[in-house]
C-alpha cells in the first residue's frame, strides 16, 4: 500500500526528533535515535543507534550465533556495504561562498597509478587564480571525495568484520584472493573503501595488492547505472501524484528559506527532491564542517537541517519501499544485482562457489534498494542508508548439513529473515528478478 505524505506528516514530529535532533552549534546534531555529527555514536547511546556518519555494522562485541541452531557451522558469505564518509556529491551554485572552513584531503595519499608505472598519488589543487573558483570550495578535496575520517572508518569497519568472522567464528582464517572475492562500483571512494576494509582485516595489506572487480561503468549494476526507462517511467509516474507532490507543497516555506541562503532557487534538481540539501548538510556535518552560511551572515539552522533530515527519510522509504509500485521499479533497476547475488547463492548451493565471502561496495542507492527487494522495509519504514550501512547474509549448516540464511541488516539479525533454508532464499531472490530483464527495461 503507497503511503501518502499526509500519514507521513502526522508523525514528522517524533520523525524530526528521530533524526534531528537537538538543537546547539551548528553540525551538532544527534539525539537518542539519530546521530549527525560524528562516527563515534556516544556511549550513552544504544550500541545500534542509526548513525548517519558510520552505521553500525557486525561486531564481535554485540554479535551472537543463531540461538535456534548451537551448533550449525558458517558455511558461506555475502555482504554488501555502502562506502564510508565523503565530501560533499553536490554541489551549490557558489559553493565557495558557503564554505567558511576549506575542504582538506591533503592528510593521506590517494594513490592511483598502472602495474609497472611509478607509484603515483593524485592532489586537489582549487587555486586562488581560477576564474570559476566560486563554485568550489577552497582546499584539497574534489567533489564525492573519500575524506581521511571516512578511510579510518572503513579500517575500523574491516577490524570489527574480521572479529566476528575470523576471531570469534574462525571461518575467514587469511586475507587472499581465493577466499574474498571484493567488487565495487567505478567510483574511486569505493575502491579506497574496499582497500580500507582489507588493511582492517590484514594490516599487512597496506603493502600488498589485492584485485577488486568492477563492472564496466555504462551497464554497472551497484549503482546501479545500466539503462531502465521503464523503470524511469514508473518512478515518474508515482512520483507525479499527491503522496509524493503533497509533501513537496507542505514545505515550500522550507525550501524558500534555504533557496534564500544557498542560491537554489530554479534549480530543478533541488527543487524535485530534498536529495541534494540531505547530501551537502550531512557531508558537513558528518566531517566536522559547520552548517553552511553565505556573505550575508545567512545561516541554515539546526532545525532546517533537521527537517531535511526527516523529510529524506521519507522520500527513500517512498521512492523505493512503499510507493505503489515501488517493488516493480526496484527490481528493474536493481534486477541485474539481485540476478548476481542469485547466482552467488546457487554456485554455492552447487558446490561450485570458488569463494568464502562475496564482499561489495556500493552506495546508499545500493543499499536501499537491496534492503527493500529483500523484504526489510516490509517490517517498518527504511530510512536513508547511512555511511557504511551494512548487510550481511551468512549462510550456516546444521547437524543434519542443512543450509540456511540468516541476515544481518546493520549489524543486527532481521527477525524475518533470521533462518530461512537456502533453497527458499534464492527462491526469494529470483522472485524479485523480472523473466526478461533487458527487454522489459527497454520496453515501451
């Protein structure tokens, strides 16, 4: 059933409490069910408290074996991350002018360089000279750029990963290319993302080198980015009628003040969706950058940010979860990953699977889709994925040397999917997969 944003709206005030928070400094959002403003989620807090800037994710710490099952055994792995903090992905109309505190990425190495070349690194240099220099930031850092915080969580995240599934399982027992396969999207914060996870499990990988496998950018399916326009058209068209529009129309005095601050005004891509303020507030946020200010003295309020925070929420549970016919937009554009997670769990089943762990890296996009084609949005409302949101799916044999799946979804056992024989999970999986991919996509 489509929710519409009236049902939505009467709750945005327990929702702005949710994720927003608190008012105080500028970027000093978080509350006891949100947290804005750094990766490190107080101890006051509970343990899986949604954290925007770093989700919780497995740990040995909070991790516990299927109760139903003792002594069943981890068999096989699939998991799927999106990567961990970034610089902004979009950006203002005069961005420099919005940023009192430049953008630094200077503080680690970004190396990228051909087998057999010299060892080369790349470096941001926004000059002082250049004529366009208004629509960036001063600094280091480029656009969608992994910053050094968002490199040390990825590490972190590979750490807590290898205390469950080599220290506290014993199933992973090295860090090598026969037992972890790793793909990832073209983007480089991905590939930077997938090497920090591997010096987490293995410091030793910091000199090494590991193969990570893309897709070719036109047809790659993580973003995903190959061509739908039935699925264009179908999110068009529920995004063209009052469940979607009204929420729109009841905030127009929100996005009048931060047209008026930020220089947005006519500007389709942040007037058809809050997608682009959740993005550039939250990447400050996040990395410890005030909430942006313009020459005139003119501020975005913690209160706003709040509410662009509620309202994302929103518009991802909408657009992918509860839409009507949202599932069928999903598994168009999401088909193709779905296919491949399919086939990972069938080789397996065949005996034929090379690989312990399928490891990926992907995006927030991914993740929301991923979690609403696997049912999880289906037991409540999804929220924005947030920076390294997670889910791992284990596969665990009994006494009898049955199959079963469990799924973790931000480090925490999804009640429904928390032992499902395998032959009905990939049952589940293919049934999210449409008969015909390619000419539906294509299809008129």
């Amino acid at each position: 059933m489509a929710i519409t944003f009236w049902q939505w709206a009467a709750h945005l005030p327990l929702l702005c409490s949710l994720v927003g928070l608190a008012s105080g400094d500028n970027g000093k959002l978080a509350s006891a069910h949100g947290v804005y403003n750094s990766s490190v989620t107080p101890d006051t807090l509970p343990w899986n408290t949604y954290n925007y800037c770093n989700a919780p994710h497995v740990n040995a710490k909070h991790y516990s074996r299927p109760p139903n099952a003792p002594h069943a055994r981890l068999v096989y792995l699939n998991t799927v991350i999106r990567h961990h903090k970034r610089t902004p992905d979009n950006l203002y109309p005069s961005e420099n002018e919005l940023n009192s505190a430049p953008w630094e990425c200077a503080d680690f190495l970004e190396f990228s360089y051909g087998g057999g070349g010299a060892h080369i690194f790349h470096k941001t240099d926004s000059p002082p000279w250049h004529p366009f220099l208004s629509q960036i930031w001063n600094g280091t850092c480029d656009e969608g750029q992994l910053t050094k915080g968002g490199l040390e969580d990825a590490i972190r995240h590979g750490q807590d990963f290898w205390s469950v599934y080599h220290h506290e399982l014993g199933f992973l027992t090295s860090v090598n290319e026969q037992d972890i396969f790793i793909r990832t999207s073209t983007e480089t914060r991905t590939f930077q993302v997938a090497g920090g996870v591997l010096v987490g499990m293995d410091p030793s990988m910091a000199t090494k080198t590991f193969p990570v496998t893309t897709q070719p950018s036109p047809i790659d399916s993580i973003p995903p980015r190959y061509p739908c326009p039935r699925a264009d058209a179908i999110r068009s068209a529920f995004q063209a009628v009052p469940a979607w529009t009204d929420h729109l129309a009841t905030n127009t005095a929100l996005k009048t003040r931060l047209d008026a601050t930020l220089g947005t005004a006519g500007l389709d891509a942040w007037a058809s969706w809050y997608d682009h303020f959740f993005d550039t507030f939250s990447s400050r946020t996040c990395n410890g950058h005030p909430l942006p200010c313009n020459s005139s003295g003119a501020c975005v309020s913690d209160a706003d940010a709040a509410t662009v925070f509620a309202i994302g929420d929103f518009e991802y549970n909408y657009i992918w979860n509860a839409a009507e016919n949202a599932t069928a937009y999903s598994q168009l554009d999401f088909g193709v990953f779905m296919l491949e997670l399919a086939q990972n769990f069938k080789l397996f089943r065949s005996g034929g699977e090379p690989h312990k762990l399928r490891f990926y890296v992907g995006h927030d996009g991914t993740m929301i889709r991923l979690a609403a084609l696997l049912g999880i949005g289906k037991l409540g409302p999804l929220r924005w994925p947030a920076l390294g949101s997670e889910i791992v799916m284990e596969v665990w044999a009994d006494e009898s040397q049955a199959h079963f799946v469990r799924v973790m979804h931000e480090g925490t056992p999804v009640h429904a999917l928390s032992w499902t024989p395998l032959d009905a999970f990939i049952e589940a999986l293919e049934h999210q997969i449409p008969s015909d991919l390619f000419a539906e996509c294509t299809s008129n």
